[in-house]
C-alpha cells in the first residue's frame, strides 16, 4: 500500500531520539550465545537411561482420570432413547392419570311438578321494615350503635342476614324445598330476637 | 257481552296461575361405576344436594355412583337450559376417589334462574373411609366402618351406624347421630345436635344450638360445650359415669336421684355426681345455656 504522507513519517522519524546501549552488553549476550553451544554438544553426548516401570506407574496414579470421549452417537440410536422416555413418560401417566369410569351411562327425563306455594310464599316473604330501619340508625352512626352490647348484637344479626341471603340464593326463585324453609325460618326468628334485644337498648 | 269477556279473563288468568305453580324438571340421570381397592377413600363435593351414602357387601371392590341432577322452572326451555349447568365430575387420582357435583358457569353466564337440585346415591364399600363436603342440602350416611369425615354448611346430616369415627363440621345443619363408635368430634354453630347409641368417646362443641346427648352404659367419656344453647344429657336412672355439670350465665337441673352435689361459684351453677374411679365422665360446659340431666 502507498504511503499516502511520505514526506511527513520521513520528518518524524528522523526526529525521533537515539540511545546507545550500555557498555557490555554485546559482550554478555555473546558469552551467552557461546555457552548454549557448547552446552548443545555436550548433551549430545549424555549417556541415556530407561526410567524404572513404577515411576510411570506411580506418575499415572497421580494424574487426573481422563474424561471418556464423548461416543459419537447415531440416529437411530438417538431414536431409541427418545422412544423409552417416550414410553416412561407415558407408563408414568398412565399410573397417575385420573382413571375413567369402569363404566357410566347418562340419560335424561322431563317431568312436571306443582309447586308448593306455601313453601315458596315463606321463602319469599318480604323484609320487615324494622331491619332496615336498624340498618339506616346505624348508618347515621347514632350512639346506641357504639355501645359494645348493641355492637355484639348488631354482628350477630349481620351474621344471621348473611346466611339468610345464602339460602335465598340457594333457594332461587322457584326453591320449594321445606327442610331449607325450615331452616330460613329459624333464622328469621333469631334474628326477630336479636332486634327485640336492639329494639329494647334504643 | 262484558260477562263473557270476563270470563275469558279469569280463564287465562287461572291458566297463568296455574302455570307458574307447574315447574318444569328436566333430570339428569348419572350413573357410573369406580374400581376400588382397600385403602382407597372417597371424597364426595357437592353443592344442593341430597346424599345418601351406603355400604354394599364385602368383597365388592366397586364404588358406584348415581346422580339425579334436576333443573325445575315454569318454562321448559329454561330448565333445560339450566341442567347444563349441572356438572358432575367422577375421578380417580392417587387413593382418593373423587366424585363432584356442582354449578358451573362459563365466564360471563348468569346464574341460572331454575332451581337446581341434585340427589346423589353412593355405595362404597364398608370400610372405605368418607369425606363428604356439601352446601345447601342434606346427607346421610350409614352402615359404614371407615372414619367419616363431613363439612356441611345448610346440611343436615344423619349418620347411623358408623363404626369407624365420626368427624363433623356443621354450619346451620342439624347433626342426627345413632349407633356411632369410634371417636365422635362435632363442632357445630347454629345447628342442632342429637346422639344416641355413642359406644366410644364423643367431644361437641357447639354454639347457638341445642345438644341432646344419650349416654349409655357403653358411652365413653363426653365432653359437651355449648355456648348459647341448651344441653340435654340422658344417663338414665343409673348412671355409669362420673357427672360434672357447669353452667355459666345458665341453669343446672338433675334428676333427684342418684344424689348430685350442686353448688355456684359466681355467675355458674355447678353439679356433680362422683360414683367412684374408673368411670367414664361426662362433662358439659355451658355459657348463656341450660343444662339437663334425666
């Protein structure tokens, strides 16, 4: 490639400084270059010794195990593996799956019902207003509604309105299921009791 | 010609009347088949249903399983509509022997209108242990040697004759128990709680809800604690146990013989009646609740 500032480099090298090396220091490196040939004629004429069996035995016990060459592996052999974890895989699941029915059969009837009204009428029978009216004292935060016997009371019925409005949505707009019923009525009494003990804290 | 319109009047409005006290039921009917092995349990989780747990015959490895799955409302396609919401799910995974019934909804569906029953009839094996789960509905099990476990929540349940322990949790379910051995432990709120026929230890605790225990000459100990609800204990004329009574904020009453010790201690009346050691005992703890032996 040409040297595109030529002029220039040529200015700048004969600028740059000269030294001259230390006094001796060609001596030294030719007694140098002097004993590593005479040294290299010498050995030539070394006499040669076969070292005892158990040196190398004893050398190749302390030498770290030498990690198996990776075989180089084929593809059908690759094919064979892939297929038995395949297969575990498969034996695996097939311990664990959730197992079908040994057998099942499904059909499906339509039939009709006369609703108990009587039941139906309890089931959903209006709120008294007097719950709400409770509800209402409390949301204005009147003081009786701080007092801890009316707060007890209050959890309670909160308690009791919950699991009446479960079983209302249990029950569902066509629930005519008598031992349910029974089971709203009693909560309604209870919870008739509570708002007596409220009533009578007011 | 005002009458005659009348009439037409009244006569569809009794038909519409008639028809809305007419449901609809579309049932589904289930039946399937599970291998069983000792070992085995059951775990039955459902929702509105009533169940019925009973043993077949040693040596029937099989747990079979029927379900009526009914969805009743005045329009038919309604009902028919809804029973998909019905789903009823069987599964053996590991040891345990699953079978569901519940409501389920794709995202987005709104509850169905109809209401929606299920009556489930399982046979396990005697001394196939059950868990049984259910909400809004009933249960019965008996003739079973297994422990038993149940969890219900507006279910009543009926056990008779389990041999292998009863475990109960009720919420706003009555518990009616006869002929239980093994260890019987309830703990119920709102529900009530009726015994008889215990061969083994039996604990309840129990809040807002009436307990009525018959202790028999081969009832281990009992223990009873009631918050906000009566006690009922029936020893009979002779007692075999050994009887503390304590009632806080509530009342003692014993029959006049055999003699009991009673006695109050702040706001509890205490009674007590000591034949000896090595009897069992019964002990009833009670706040704001009444106790009575006869």
């Amino acid at each position: 490639m040409k040297e595109l500032n030529h002029p220039t480099l040529q200015a700048a090298l004969v600028r740059l400084p000269h030294y001259e090396p230390p006094v001796g220091v060609w001596e030294s490196l030719d007694a140098a270059l002097a004993l590593d040939a005479a040294l290299g004629d010498s050995a030539q004429q070394l006499p040669t010794y076969a070292p005892p069996t158990a040196v190398w035995e004893n050398i190749a016990a302390q030498l770290p195990t030498a990690r198996p060459v990776a075989r180089r592996v084929n593809l059908w052999t690759r094919y064979a593996v892939a297929a038995a974890v395949a297969a575990a895989l498969f034996g695996a699941w097939w311990l664990l799956r959730p197992m079908t029915d040994m057998n099942a059969s499904e059909q499906i009837v339509v039939t009709q019902e006369t609703m108990n009204q009587q039941v139906v009428a309890a089931v959903q029978e209006n709120e008294d207003d007097a719950f709400q009216w409770v509800e209402n004292l409390c949301a204005s935060r009147a003081p009786v509604c701080e007092e801890p016997e009316f707060k007890t009371l209050k959890s309670e019925l909160d308690e009791l309105t919950a699991a009446k409005q479960n079983l209302h949505t249990a029950l569902g707009q066509y629930g005519d299921d008598p031992d349910l019923t029974t089971q709203l009525v009693q909560i309604e009494l209870a919870r008739t009791q509570l708002l007596q003990e409220m009533m009578q804290m007011m | 010609m005002k009458n005659i319109l009348f009439l037409f009047v009244l006569f569809f409005a009794a038909g519409g009347m008639a028809a809305q006290s007419t449901l609809q039921v579309v049932t589904k009917t289930v039946q399937k088949s599970i291998a069983w092995k000792s070992g085995y349990t059951v775990e039955i989780n459902c929702e509105k249903a009533e169940i019925d747990v009973e043993a077949i015959p040693a040596g029937n490895n099989t747990v079979t399983v029927k379900a009526d799955l009914t969805a009743r409302h005045p329009q038919l396609d309604s009902a028919k509509y809804d029973l998909a919401a019905w789903k009823f799910v069987t599964s053996t995974v590991g040891k345990k022997i699953y079978i569901r019934a519940y409501i389920g909804l794709p995202s987005g569906r709104s509850l169905p209108n109809s209401n929606l029953k299920a009556k489930i009839t399982v046979r396990v094996p005697m001394e196939c242990p059950v868990t049984l789960t259910n909400k809004f509905g009933k249960a019965r099990l008996e003739h079973l040697n297994g422990a038993v476990r149940l969890n219900g929540e507006f279910c009543a349940f009926t056990l008779v004759d389990l041999q292998g322990g009863v475990q109960v949790e009720s919420q706003y379910g009555n518990v009616d128990g006869r002929q239980l051995s093994g260890q019987v432990e309830l703990q119920t709120k709102r529900s009530a709680v009726a015994l008889s026929d215990l061969n083994g230890n039996c604990n309840v605790h129990s809040e807002y809800g009436a307990i009525s225990v018959a202790a028999g000459a081969q009832t281990g100990n009992l223990y009873i604690q009631s918050n906000k609800g009566d006690v009922i204990v029936e020893t009979g004329s002779l007692p075999r146990h050994n009887i503390n009574l304590f009632a806080t904020y509530g009342e003692v009453k014993v029959p006049s013989k055999p003699h009991f010790e009673t006695g109050t201690s702040g706001n509890t009346k205490q009674a007590s009646l000591q034949q000896g050691t090595g009897r069992p005992q019964i002990s009833v703890e009670t706040t704001f609740g009444k106790i009575t032996v006869q």
